[in-house]
C-alpha cells in the first residue's frame, strides 16, 4: 500500500488519498468494493465505467454515486448517477446536479482540493466521518460514513468520472 496523503478536516473527516496498487484488505471496510474495482481493470491502468454491471454492485445498490468530470480545477462534476440510498440519507438526489452546486450542503471546499489531487496523481480516496456538522443531517449525527472513490477512464489512463461507493457504520 502506499498512502499517498491523509487530511483532516474542520468538520472531522479523515480522508486518505492512496495509490491505485493499494490491496483491497487494506482498505478497511472499502476493500470489496476496491477488489470489483481491480477486478474491472481489464489490463488497464483504471477500469472504465462501461465495464461494470449492475450485478458488480450487489449489497450496495442504492449507495452507489458516479460522475462525470467537467474539470479539475477547479475541480467540479455533474453526477451521472445518485444512488436511491443516498436519496434516502440526504433527502437529496443529485443525479444530474452539478457537484459544486452542494458546497456547504454536503460537500466542503476540502472535499474539492481532495478531488483535485486526486485527479491529478491518480488516487483512490478514501474517507471518513460523520455529517454531524451540518444541521439539517442531525439525524444522521450518530452515524459514521466511509466513502471509497476509485478513478474510471474511458481510455485507460485519463480520468473522466468517479465511482463512489458510500458504506453507512460499516454496512
């Protein structure tokens, strides 16, 4: 594994940006999903989204988010899919919604510089925390996220979308 970076957050999130070599069992409880994503490469250096079905996702349909990339920096995406879990949990479905329309919703201008980099170099980011500073999430204060973003290319090697997938307390 190789840690490329890890980053605190003023609102408690810990996100760690890690080389696309990374094991799966390294990454905690993002691991099967870092193994379907390894699974898909196909060869390449980063697997494209044509490549996935919608069986690869079993036991997480519904918490499942991909977008497409508009540009890296600033960075900003539209999401091509939000999945119905996540609907459900934010009360808010952004498929087809620009990304940089939900800073200071759900997303910080750190979430942004995180994406940016890991345009950039490449990177699975992995991240932590809870929604617990943003008021309208109160009930979700006692449960904790861990995102896991892995970088699609149509060509193998250049990055145009984003598939994360959202594990709620573990789940």
């Amino acid at each position: 594994m190789t840690l490329i970076k890890q980053i605190g957050d003023p609102v408690g999130w810990v996100t760690s940006l890690y080389t696309t070599d990374t094991l799966p069992d390294e990454l905690g409880p993002a691991a099967p999903i870092k193994a379907i994503w390894n699974d898909k490469r196909a060869g390449a250096a980063i697997p494209s989204w044509d490549n996935f079905q919608y069986e690869d996702f079993v036991g997480y349909h519904g918490w499942v988010a991909v977008e497409d990339v508009l540009s890296i920096d600033p960075y900003d995406s539209v999401f091509r899919l939000w999945g119905t879990n996540l609907v459900d949990v934010f009360n808010l479905d952004l498929t087809g919604k620009k990304a940089s329309a939900y800073k200071g919703v759900i997303y910080t201008e750190n979430d942004f510089s995180i994406w940016t980099e890991a345009l950039q170099t490449k990177a699975i980011v992995v991240a932590k925390g809870t929604m617990n500073w943003v008021e309208q999430y109160h009930h979700l204060y006692d449960m904790e996220f861990t995102d896991i973003t892995l970088p699609l290319s149509d060509d193998g090697v250049s990055i145009n979308r984003f598939v994360t997938v959202t594990l709620l307390d573990g789940r």
